[in-house]
C-alpha cells in the first residue's frame, strides 16, 4: 500500500518560511529594530545578521527592502530623529522653552544612548533625513525670537547637543546601569576612594564637596538647563545694553 506526501512549498530566496512564524518586514520596522541594537550596543554590533537574526528572517530577506547596511544606518539616523516632538516655542516665555527643549532631546539621547555616536564608531556616511533640519530650524527661530543674534542662536543650538549628549553618556548612561552602592561616583567632582588612593596630592576643595547632599541624575541634568538658562540671560543682557548704547 503506497502513500503519497504533499510536495513541500518552494520559498523566494531569502524569504522566511511559508509554514513559520514571522513578522511582516518594512523599512520602518527595519529603521526601528537597526536603533534598538546600535542605539543601545553601538554600531559595531548593527550588522545584517545581527539585524536578521533580531526579525527572524534570513539575511538575504532584508535586501528586498533596503540595498546595503549603509541604508539600514540612514534608516536608524531617521528613526532616532523621529523620537524627539515638534515643541511649540513662546519666546515670552523662552526659560519654560529652553527646558522643554532639553528634556525632550534628554529623553531621547536617553532611550537609545549611543545613537549619536555614529561619526566615532563609522565611515559610513548617515543621512539623518528632513526631521533634524526641521528641529534645528525651529529651535534657531525660537533663540532669534527670544532676543539673540544669529550667532548667538548657533552656539546655543550646538550647546544643546553637547550638553545632553555629554550629560547622558556620562551621567545617565551609568546612572541607569549602575551598582546601588556607587552613587558616590556621580555626585562628588572626586569621588572619596579616588581621593584616599592619592593622600599625598592636597585637595582641600575636593574633600569638602563630599559633604555636599547627593543628587539623583534628575537633579544634576537640572543643573545643567540652569546654567544654559544663567548664560542665555546674561547674552540677553549684553545685547540689550549694546542696543541701548548704539542708541
């Protein structure tokens, strides 16, 4: 008695199994899963294995959506700058906009921390898409509206950057993977053990600001928006007196 089996199904090269369990691809999905693994691992680790293995598909499925690895990068870069909102800007109003601007950018160099990190870690040239030129945009307006010169405007949109940047790859970074017990770390300016190993170096200074109170990361990155808010009052200041003068 014969029996007969059901040829199998032929697949495209490359797709994933017609009997399988799989997700439905798309650049958008590609552009989001891509952050995910550079955004938190660094770009080195953004490969397209990586990536396949991450969807559940062949390496050779991806290609039917994108052309090369260079795309992928380019399709995170958009996701990345997808993250931070349009803000509504009031310039009488400028200190509550500048915060909001910073926690925004906060939030989003937070999620995904070494996503800005693309110009150490690759050649590969990234085209971050229409969305950063838009937010730049409205933040040099917003610095114009408020009373700085063009110039002005430009240093404080880079100070921005740098500030958040900084500030979550050397604050939050560690603040939100770190031991319970090495808060010490990220309030003194020298950390106790570091001073202790080194008693022959004075540093009276140092010492004292260990008894300063402690602060969380929320604390500290308040500082930070403090400071810019001190700096942009004091240009405001300065561009008042010099109008005056010319007057």
């Amino acid at each position: 008695m014969e029996t007969t089996t059901a040829p199998t199904a032929k697949r495209g090269r490359g797709r994933p199994r017609k009997d399988s369990e799989f997700i439905t691809l798309s650049k958008e999905l590609l552009g989001q899963k891509a952050l995910e693994i550079a955004g938190t691992e660094g770009y080195s680790a953004l490969t397209m294995h990586r990536l396949a293995s991450e969807l559940g598909v062949t390496p050779r499925a991806l290609y039917n959506y994108v052309a090369d690895r260079g795309e992928v990068i380019n399709l995170a870069m958009q996701q990345f700058m997808s993250l931070s909102p349009t803000l509504d800007f009031d310039a009488e109003h400028w200190k509550d906009g500048v915060r909001d601007a910073y926690l925004a950018t906060r939030a989003a160099y937070r999620s995904y921390p070494r996503a800005s990190l693309l110009s150490m870690d690759e050649k590969v040239h990234a085209v971050p898409g229409p969305r950063r030129t838009e937010l730049v945009e409205r933040l040099l307006k917003f610095y114009v509206e408020t009373g700085l010169t063009l110039k002005q405007a430009t240093s404080m949109t880079r100070a921005l950057e740098r500030d958040v940047l900084g500030f979550v790859l050397h604050v939050d970074y560690f603040y939100d993977r770190r031991a319970s017990d090495s808060d010490y770390v990220l309030n003194h300016p020298v950390p106790k053990p570091w001073l202790d190993a080194y008693p022959e170096i004075p540093a009276p200074y140092a010492r004292e600001a260990l008894e300063l109170p402690e602060q969380n990361s929320d604390e500290l990155f308040d500082e930070v928006i403090e400071l810019r808010v001190l700096a942009i009052e004091r240009l405001l200041e300065r561009n008042s007196e010099t109008s005056v003068a010319e007057d």
